[in-house]
C-alpha cells in the first residue's frame, strides 16, 4: 500500500515537472510576449519574467521592443530638375505595440522596408538635387512622416529617418565640378577688383601729398633702391623719373621749360605785378604814289 502511493505521489510529481517544463517560459527584458489561446489573442501582454502558458493550447509570440535599424536599398531616380541619382537610407523604429505588431501586419519589419522604399521614391521624384544634397534635414522629416503614418496603426514608431548617400552621374560631377570652379574664379576676380579699387584710392591719396611736397617723392625713391639694394642682387634697377624726360624733350624741340608754380610763401610780403610793356618797331610811313 505506501509502496504504491510512493509510486502515485512519485508520478504526479513527474507529471508536475513535465507540464511545468512544457509550460514554463521566459521573457527577456527587452521583450513582450503575446499569447494566442487556441488562436485567439489573449488581451494581457505578458511582462518581462517567468510566465505560464497552457502546453499544447497556448502559443506565444515574443516581440523585440528595442530600436531596430533597418538599412533602406538605394533607390534610383529622377529628381524635379530631370536629374538621375541613387539615393540610399537607414530607417530606426521601434514597436510600441506588441498586440498589433502581430496581429496588424504579418511581418512589420518587412513592411516598414517596403514603405520606407517607396517613400524614398518619393521624395526623390519630388525634391530638386540641390535640395538632396544641402537640404536633407527638410527631406529626412517628411520621409519621417510619410513612413510613420501607416506605421502607426502597426504598432510601430519611426524613431529617425536619415539619407546616408547621394550618388551623381560622372558627367553631373564634373559639371557641377566646373560650375563651382568658375563661381571660385568669379569671387576671386572681384575680391582682386575691390582691392585694385581700393589700392588706387590709397595711390591717388599718396601722389596728391607728393605732389605738395616734392622731396617725398624723391625720399620713397630712396626707400625703393634700399629695399631693392637689400636682396643681394647683382642688378640694381634705378627707376628713371618722367619729369626729367619731359625736361629734355621740350629742350630738344626749342620749348621753353615749364617751372612748376610753387606755392605762395605766407611770411613773404607781396610784390605787386608789373606789367611788361613790349616796344614795336615803327614802321615808316610810305609816300604817296605821284600817278
């Protein structure tokens, strides 16, 4: 008699173990469980932990609640401006409901590639490429939204949507390559223009001081043959005035010398001007013709 209840408590205790091992489950922390009783879905998400479920009747489905990050393919096509590009993505979302991410879809991660495909052929067909290129925040958000709005019924959140890479044709990279080159030479000729402007002001300033002190003229030409003396050139270079030139042509073609005026002195009185009586010679009267 006891050995016979040894056996039957030994049994159910054997019993016990094997349905507490068939039954017996564990979710991680980063997880949700969801349970379909005989294909019914049961309204509790199971927590992070031990959980029971019914061997044979029950079947749980475990879903990932972390961040997922989904690489979009490049997409090749035409932008606003008739400009042929590829532009690839990376998607990051999360599932916020566990019930629906089963229930609602059959594979939310596939859906939300396929989506993220076809919203990035959107925003290519409709942006311009200078828009693709320094506007990608502007096109990352309304990626963002086009993704997120059939997602939500999914149970799934669109955490960041960003374009990774925009490839060019080798012909629009060496046109875009000379249109830049050419804006370059145009700021650089008009930075070099603005100078030029500015040296001839300076200049017309410094030779108007010169020309009221002579003797600065010849003390920068002293200042020049200095500079030039310190180099340790064999050559010295002297430059001629244009005074001096002028002087000696006028003097080869009989011309009298302009004296330049100089300017009044203010501690020398005045001399009054004088002027110059020229005498003509007297011309002899003729005598009257006797005829």
């Amino acid at each position: 008699m006891v050995e016979e209840l040894v056996a039957a408590g030994v049994s159910v205790v054997s019993v016990g173990l094997v349905y507490t091992m068939a039954a017996a489950r564990v979710v991680k922390q980063y997880e949700r469980g969801v349970v379909l009783r005989l294909g019914k879905l049961r309204s509790e998400v199971r927590p992070p932990g031990f959980t029971m479920v019914v061997p044979f009747v029950d079947r749980l489905r475990k879903v990932n609640m972390q961040i997922v990050t989904l690489s979009v393919p490049a997409q090749e096509g035409i932008t606003r401006d008739n400009v042929t590009v590829r532009v690839d993505a990376v998607v990051y979302f999360k599932v916020v409901d566990a019930a629906n991410a089963v229930i609602q879809v059959e594979d939310y991660r596939f859906a939300v590639s396929q989506m993220a495909q076809t919203s990035l052929r959107s925003i290519i067909g409709k942006s311009d490429l200078d828009d693709l290129l320094s506007n990608r925040e502007m096109l990352n958000q309304g990626m963002e939204l086009m993704i997120d709005s059939p997602a939500i019924g999914w149970g799934v959140q669109i955490d960041r949507v960003e374009i990774k890479d925009v490839s060019l044709p080798e012909t629009m990279k060496r046109s875009m390559a000379r249109q830049a080159e050419a804006d370059r030479e145009r700021r650089a000729r008009i930075i070099n223009a603005d100078a030029e402007l500015q040296a001839s002001k300076k200049l017309a300033e410094a030779a108007e001081v010169m020309s009221e002190q002579p003797a600065a003229l010849q003390l920068r030409l002293l200042q020049t043959v200095v500079a030039v003396a310190a180099e340790k050139n064999s050559t010295l270079v002297l430059p001629f005035p244009v005074e001096l030139l002028r002087f000696l042509e006028r003097a080869q073609s009989g011309q009298p010398p302009v004296v330049p005026e100089r300017a009044p002195d203010p501690h020398r009185p005045a001399v009054p001007e004088q002027a110059a009586v020229v005498q003509q010679p007297a011309v002899p009267e003729q005598e009257p013709d006797p005829q």
